[in-house]
C-alpha cells in the first residue's frame, strides 16, 4: 500500500505508481495540480526515510532542489514544480534512459547531450553523477536530457574545483558515446577519455573503495540501473538457480517499479518443450527454504525465444519496457518483422498488468 502524500503537497498531487524505494527517498510517479493545469510528475519525498540515514537523505534532498530550482528553464532537465521540506516535484519528460534507449550510431543525439552539459555548466551546476546511464534520457524528441541531480554542486565562479567537476561529467558523456557512437569520437573527445583528473584517480584509488564498502557492505545500498539491492544481490542468484535447469536455455532478470515492493523483479526464461512457471517456481521456493536462498520475483515468464540481436546478446532493454508495461515505448526499438511477431507475443502474456500507470 501506498502511504499517505506528504502534507505540504496534500490535495495536489495523485500517486500512480512508486518508481524507487531506497533509504535515501522514495521517488513516485502521477500527476500534480499546477496554476494551469493537472501535469505528468515524478515526486521525490524524504519524509519516510530511517532515522539514521535521514541527515544524509535531506542534504541530498536539498542539492537536488537548488540544482532544478537553477536549471529551471534550460530546457535539459525536468522543471522543478514544487520544491518544499520534504517534498520535491518536477515534471515527466516522455523517453527512455540511455541503457534503455541504446541509441546506436545517433550521433545526433550525442551532439544535443554535449550542449546540454554545456548550458548546465554555464548554468554554474555540475552533474556529479552522469557514469549513470540511468541518469541520462533519450527524449522522445530525440534529444539528450538530465535526471536525478542529487549529487549536483552549484558554483558561484569557474574555480579549479568547478573545473575538474564540468572536466569529470564531460569524461562521463564521452564514455557513454565511445560505447554507443565510438566513430562519432573526435580527436579532442579521445584525448579526454583517456586523461582522469588527478582528483578521480584519488577517489577511485582510495574514497571509492570506502564508499563501495559503506554502501554496498554495511547498508547492502544498491542502485545498479536504477534497480537497487534486489537487482543487484538477488537477480544473478536467480538467474544461477534457473540456468541450471535443464531444460532452461537462457534467463534475463530485470527490475521495475512495484507499487507494494517499491522495486520488483521480472524474470523471462527461455526454455524447452513442457517447461512451466509453476516448476521454476517450485525450483526457486526450495531454495529459499535456505538461508542463502533469493527472494523469488515478482513475476516469471516463460517464453520460446528471447530477442536477440544478430550478434546473439539478448535485447534486455525490450525486456526491460515489457517489465515496466511501457510497452508503448517498445515499437521504435524493433529491429525486423520477425522480432515485432515474436516481442507481441511476449506482450500479450506479459505477468505485470497490475502496475500500469493508470492516470
């Protein structure tokens, strides 16, 4: 069940489904009253964190909130449209993240993702969290925009501190293009990625190790494509499990956004004559009798044949859409014919039909 909207939004804001629970923020999507109209909105909210994470949430809270609140009318990133104590509003841009969209060869898009940076940094923010391709979206425009400015700093002047942060989210872009548009890569981009500020060969030498431990080790904090702890922990356990079925060819396990979970997982197998969700089941719901055991997933499918492109790696960005039911975003993605008949089919008997956004 969903709790209560936050008081300072009370009345204005209608809850569709939670996209991310983690003890930072809980972060929603649905709509909200504005003095022009009722909007598509995300809300990210502080007021239910743990006690003890709770200085950290609201100091990140805060940047988050003074960042949109700067970037507002730069057209790259979502308009802030409510930004109290414990609770942050900004608007929906329709699209998809980068390790969703995986837009091959658009170099088009990667020229409109370095201006983005350029009016932000002109702006005085800097990202400070861009090696996230979840933080990255592919608009439905075909433009690059920004999300999830928790770790944004804002600058007064261009000081050597700004510098080496504008200098960092600039490495991160270029990294993002060299895997999805190496050939577009100039000789200066090159250049870039090959030479890390002094400060992050420190922080990866030392200051990441730390946080990696604090996070991952003492909290089990996770946020690996935005599916956090149970993505990471508990999907390749499952995924181990089922492949050593013998009658399993391939597993892909995704996460998304689950209104009583605040994260779920979406497991597809592909499997053999006579295979059934009932008997992975079985095969999951023993092993948790033990101690090391995965939480099972939400929702198992079994199909004939995962899409695959030609090299033969599986397309688990079309999963990924299949899981979250934004199935209306899948038709751009679809290779041939043959992948349209094969992933309607998987959307036909697609399990997550509960968490639809139902606006």
């Amino acid at each position: 069940m969903m709790s209560a909207d936050p008081s300072e939004i009370a009345g204005l804001w209608r809850s569709a489904v939670v996209l991310k629970r983690d003890p930072l923020s809980t972060v929603e999507r649905g709509r909200f009253v504005t003095p022009t109209g009722e909007v598509e909105a995300v809300l990210r909210r502080v007021d239910q964190v743990p006690w003890w994470s709770r200085v950290l949430a609201r100091h990140l809270f805060k940047r988050e909130r003074e960042a949109l609140a700067r970037a507002d009318g730069l057209g790259i990133a979502p308009p802030l449209l409510f930004g109290g104590r414990a609770a942050l509003v900004r608007g929906f841009i329709e699209g998809l993240p980068l390790h969703i969209a995986r837009p091959h060869g658009e170099r088009g898009y990667f020229r409109s993702a370095k201006m983005a940076l350029r009016k932000l940094h002109r702006a005085g923010i800097c990202h400070n969290d861009l090696a996230k391709e979840q933080n990255w979206l592919r608009g439905n425009d075909g433009r690059a925009y920004l999300t999830d400015f928790q770790l944004a700093a804002r600058f007064t002047r261009r000081s050597w501190l700004f510098r080496i942060a504008a200098y960092e989210d600039l490495r991160h872009l270029l990294k993002h293009k060299r895997r999805y548009a190496a050939d577009a890569l100039t000789a200066a981009e090159r250049r870039v990625l090959a030479n890390k500020s002094l400060f992050t060969r420190i922080w990866m030498a030392s200051g990441k190790k730390v946080y990696y431990w604090i996070t991952r080790g003492m909290l089990r904090f996770a946020d690996r494509e935005g599916g956090g702890t149970r993505l990471a922990y508990d999907a390749p356990r499952i995924v181990a499990l089922l492949k050593a079925h013998p009658q399993v060819r391939e597993t892909v396990v995704v996460a998304y956004p689950d209104r009583r979970a605040g994260t779920g997982l979406y497991a597809f197998v592909e499997g053999g004559p006579g295979l059934t969700e009932a008997s992975l089941r079985d095969l999951i719901a023993t092993e948790k009798t033990s101690a090391a055991g995965p939480t099972p997933p939400e929702h198992l499918q079994v199909i004939e044949r995962l899409p695959r492109r030609a090299s033969g790696e599986v397309r688990g960005e079309i999963l990924q859409l299949v899981a979250m039911n934004q199935v209306d975003q899948i038709d751009g993605l679809i290779a041939d014919d043959d992948e349209r008949s094969l992933v309607a089919r998987i959307v036909a008997e697609r399990r997550n039909l509960r968490d639809r956004f139902a606006f």
